[in-house]
C-alpha cells in the first residue's frame, strides 16, 4: 500500500528563515516520483518540486529543496529565506506504478514578520 | 492563461438535487485527474482519463457520481441525489504522459450541500 505521512500539523518560521517540512511515505514499489505542492488560502494546488527515486541528487526550485533519505524514505521539504507569501497549506504526494497520487494530510505554514 | 480552469467555483446546492461541474485542462495535456479534498484532508483521488478514456475510478467514487471526457478535452463530473456528506473541494488536475506526469490543478470547486 501507498502512503504519505505529515507529522507537523502546523509550523512556525520566522521571515528570512529557513523552514524544514517532513515527509515520510511507504511503497514497496522500486521506482516513484514524490511531489511537494503549496495550497494557499484561495485553495489552488501549485506544484513546487518534483523528486524520482533514481534521481542522485536532491531536488532544486529555487528556494525549494527536497531533502530526500532514500533509506530512511523522507523527503522533506527545506524553504530558505521564507517570506510572507509561502503562508499556505504544503502537501507531499506521491505516485507509485499505476497513476493515482497519494496525497499526505499537509502542513500549515505560518510565516511571522 | 493557460493554466487548469474548473467552472463554478462555488456551488451551493440542497440535498437530494443533482450537480455537475466542469474541468477545461491544459490544452496539450492527455490525462485529466478528477480529486475531492475535505477540511483539513489532502485531495483523495477519484478517478482520471486518458484522453477520452476513463481509465481508473476510486472505490470512493459511488454510483452517484459520473465522470465524462467526450473529445478528450474538458471534463465534467456529475453528482446525483447530493448528500451532505458530498460537501467538499472538488479538484480538478491534468498532465502529459510522460516522465512522472507532474499534475497540474485547477482553482477546484467548493460544493455546499445544505
């Protein structure tokens, strides 16, 4: 079965910090993509970083990276230099073989002046 | 813009009366990926076409919904005999077939069932 895990229900970062938002899953397929996407308040999915299971490197948006731990099966998303804008609700998920996204129950950022 | 456009953004409907939202993906896209999300929930998937072909429904799709792709294009999804239980976000997502298909959304429909 496939799964995504969000522990952190809701954080806190200061403007111009840098903010580490958890993800684990768990799939017994070998190959899979993981996805991290920000919901604001006005509710549209925005996709932010993409992470394949053979890719060797980490994963680089701009101000996103994905902190991904094949072994320990995380793939957290870092946010440096936060700004007020990234305020919003941030969901991992991922696809395994066959074509349904698995969604985690997300995260709520909060972003302090 | 050429992003995922889904139509009305908002409906407020009662109970036991039918509604149907649309999807317009996009342009180039060939899959189309119907989700509902509730409070406090990541969107759960419900089913998804390829083209014109709907190729996988959820078990949490009921025989009251209906989902339709007719030229491949835009999509609408039907609900019948609304419950209240139906009062949710109903997204809407398109991608290429290719690589890991990243998914597009769409703004999503808020539905109320009173």
């Amino acid at each position: 079965a496939q799964k995504i895990t969000q522990t952190q229900p809701g954080m806190f970062v200061q403007e111009k910090e840098a903010v580490t938002l958890d993800c684990t899953y768990d799939t017994s397929d070998p190959s899979y993509g993981l996805f991290w996407y920000k919901q604001p308040s006005s509710g549209e999915m925005i996709f932010l970083i993409y992470q394949g299971s053979y890719d060797q490197q980490n994963a680089t948006e701009g101000r996103y990276s994905l902190n991904f731990q094949k072994a320990r099966k995380s793939a957290n998303l870092v946010i440096s230099a936060s700004q007020l804008g990234d305020s919003a609700m941030y969901f991992c998920a991922m696809r395994a073989t066959g074509n349904q996204f698995y969604f985690g129950t997300g995260t709520s950022l909060t972003v302090i002046p | 813009d050429t992003g995922v456009s889904q139509d009305p953004r908002h409906k407020i409907t009662k109970r036991g009366q039918n509604v149907t939202f649309r999807c317009d993906p996009i342009s180039e896209h060939n899959r189309l990926y119907w989700y509902r999300q509730t409070l406090g929930q990541g969107p759960e998937f419900l089913t998804y076409f390829q083209n014109e072909a709907q190729l996988e429904k959820s078990r949490l799709l009921s025989d009251r919904f209906s989902a339709e792709r007719p030229k491949g294009s835009f999509s609408t999804l039907e609900i019948q005999r609304t419950e209240q239980g139906d009062s949710a976000m109903y997204l809407c997502a398109s991608s290429l077939v290719s690589g890991w298909e990243t998914q597009y959304f769409g703004p999503g429909t808020r539905l109320l069932v009173l």
